[in-house]
C-alpha cells in the first residue's frame, strides 16, 4: 500500500453503538465527484502521492462499498466486516487506478471490492474451507440466487431433477454441486451456545473429555516407576555380558541382531541366544520374586498400622 494510503486519515466504520443507519448517514455525507474532479484528484494521487486526493477519492466511493457489501448480508457474516473488508478493496482500487484509460473509478473499483469480499466469506465461511477451486466458487456465490430463483431455500437435499437442472445452468459437475450445497446448509456451531434452560449451560460443559485425568496419571507415572524398579533390581543378578545382551537384544527399540553381537562377543549366534533366554529367564524370576516381597511388606505394613486395630 502506498504512503499516502498508509497515512491517510481514520476512515468512517459500522460502529457496535451506531450500528449501520449511522455509518450509512455518516457516509452520505461525503460528495459525489464529478468526473474532472475525480480525474485531477487520481492524477495528483498518482504523480505526488497526494494523501488528500487518496483520502477524498476513497470516501466519495464508500457508498458504493456499502451498496455490494450489504448484497453479501444473507451469507450470515457480521455487516461491520463486509464493509471493512469492502473498504479494502476500494483501496486497493484506488492504489492501481490509472485515469488515462478512460473509464471510471467507480466502474475499476467494484471488481476489487467484491474480491476482497469474496475472499473474507470464503475464509470465514467455514472453520473446514469451503475451497478455492473456480467451480467451488462459482456454486458458492450462485447457488443461493439459483435457490431463490426457484424457491428452493429451506434446508433439505436438492432432489435429483433439481441438481441435474443447478448443476447444468452453473457448468459443474453434479458432486460438487451437492457437496456444496450441504456444507452451505450447515453452518459451523458454537460450543459456547447456551443449551441450558437457566442459560448457565454452554455446549462446551456437556462434551465429554477423554484424556486422563490427573489422578489416572500419577497412578500410571507411579506404576512405570514401580516397574522401572522391578527391572533395575532384577538386572542386578546378571552378569556383564548378560546385562550387555539383555538390554541390545530385549530393552532396546532397534535390537541387535544375534549375529552381530555373535562377532562382538567371537562366539556363534545359537551361544547369544543362549545367553539372552538365560538372561531374561532370572530377569523374570527376580522381578516376580521381588514383587512378591514388596506385596508382603506392604501387607505387614498395612496390619501393623496404628489404624488397622481401630478398623479391625
């Protein structure tokens, strides 16, 4: 955007208080230019970057925005963002207008505007993207006139006579047609609407929530702990060499293979399988063993506990 764009001064907006017949009130009051005017104040614009020139071209063209940007209100988007983003464009028109070539600014300026509109609806449309495909858009800014047309706005599937007969007069396939058909039907919800009879209720409260819970944690965080233990006591009773082939060949998440540990050790592959069956086989009786005694002390604990006579 230019300087003089960049700079100009604070433009009139659809306020939350006034609402649109203010704003609509406050832009009336800008004068329509006469095309010399409109030429001299493109040309100081364009030769000098004239901040001026820009500011009064933009808001003798906001009426104009605010005519394309409430033809866009049944797409259920607030009005106040469709002007904004209709003052964009406007701006953007302004910005690449040439006056040398013969045509008004206002005739320039209603293509950009619309694509910026375009482009706000298409992203705010939908959380999912309706798409960017020009067929997509195409069902997307027509569909609704089509509709309208035939007197088909309610909500429910188009029949099949009905999409065959869209689908033709739009030059899409009939999959996209009704695709988009019934992604237009069903607008994103909120998970803040209320749904409580007290209005104290929102969606959000009733979803379920499936991650684990804090005390699920510590007790899962607790239990590997324990486990982690039984393994290290229980890998004591291993030798070196044992202890070197139990972890590469059962604790790691690329094992070795026996053959390769078999030409570390210089022996065969059958002598590194020996040695790890071996290995696990007292892994695994040393870990049930002191589990075994951890449950027992746990239990004399339990019954030797000031408490226990008291709930005995």
């Amino acid at each position: 955007m230019s300087k003089a764009l960049a700079t100009m001064p604070s433009l009139p907006a659809v306020s939350a208080d006034g609402g649109l017949d203010r704003y609509l009130r406050t832009i009336r009051q800008f004068p329509v230019l006469a095309p010399e005017e409109e030429y001299m104040l493109a040309r100081r614009f364009h030769d000098h970057d004239d901040v001026d020139a820009a500011h009064a071209l933009v808001t003798s063209h906001l009426r104009l925005v605010a005519k394309i940007a409430l033809g866009y209100r049944h797409y259920g988007l607030p009005v106040a963002d469709l002007v904004s983003e209709g003052t964009l464009g406007l701006m953007q028109a302004v910005k690449k207008f040439d006056p040398e070539k013969g045509f008004r600014l206002a005739t320039y300026a209603m293509w950009w505007i619309k694509a910026s509109i375009h482009e706000y609806i298409l992203n705010s449309w939908s959380l999912v993207k309706i798409g960017t495909l020009s067929a997509h858009k195409k069902v997307f800014y027509n569909l609704r006139k089509i509709k309208a047309r035939l007197g088909l706005l309610d909500n429910r599937d188009l029949s099949p006579e009905e999409t065959t007969l869209i689908a033709t007069e739009l030059g899409v396939s009939e999959k996209d047609l009704v695709n988009m058909s019934r992604r237009m039907s069903a607008r994103d919800g909120s998970l803040n609407r209320v749904v409580g009879e007290d209005g104290d209720i929102e969606m959000m409260d009733l979803l379920e929530d499936d991650r684990p819970n804090q005390e699920t944690i510590l007790m899962e965080q607790s239990e590997s702990g324990y486990r982690m233990a039984l393994l290290d006591g229980a890998m004591d009773g291993l030798n070196d060499r044992e202890r070197d082939v139990f972890t590469r060949r059962r604790l790691s998440s690329d094992p070795e293979t026996l053959e390769d540990l078999g030409k570390e050790y210089g022996v065969s592959r059958e002598r590194v399988r020996q040695i790890e069956n071996r290995a696990f086989e007292k892994v695994r009786k040393a870990v049930l063993r002191n589990a075994a005694d951890n449950n027992r002390k746990a239990m004399d604990a339990r019954d030797h506990h000031p408490m226990a006579a008291a709930l005995a």
